[in-house]
C-alpha cells in the first residue's frame, strides 16, 4: 500500500491488513478480477465467518454508494 505522495511501503500494513485491503480495492474497483489466490489469502488471516461479514460490509457499502450516486443525493450539513 501507499502513503500518499509517496513509494510504496510494505511495513505501514501488517499482512492480515494488506490482504483486507487488496481485497477491499479488487472487490469495489474490478469485482471480475478476484480470483482464488486473493480469497486463500483472506483465508490465511481471517475465519469463513469474517470473510462472510467483510464481503457483505463492502458490498453494503458499494450499494450505498451506487444509489447515493445515481440520485445525486446532496451530503447532509
């Protein structure tokens, strides 16, 4: 991952993070591209049930976005 403005710096995540965060970009950027190896991986660091509520996290919050998005609702404040 990366700061921004910065290079690439593998220490500022700790491996569980790092595949959570793969996952979350692949996952809300380019659903079609997940693949075995990056699930394995969330398998190596979190149990079926966290993946389970991870998944349905961010696909809850991509919905919210999408329909937020496509009524052009105005932020609160």
């Amino acid at each position: 991952m990366r700061e921004p403005g910065s290079e690439r710096n593998e220490q500022l995540f700790d491996a569980t993070e790092r595949a959570v965060l793969r996952f979350t970009d692949l996952l809300t950027t380019y659903p079609g591209n997940i693949n075995d190896s990056d699930v394995d991986a969330l398998g190596e660091h979190l149990d079926e049930e966290q993946v389970i509520e991870l998944v349905f996290a961010l696909a809850t919050a991509s919905w919210t976005n999408r329909v937020t998005d496509g009524l052009r609702t105005p932020l609160p404040g």
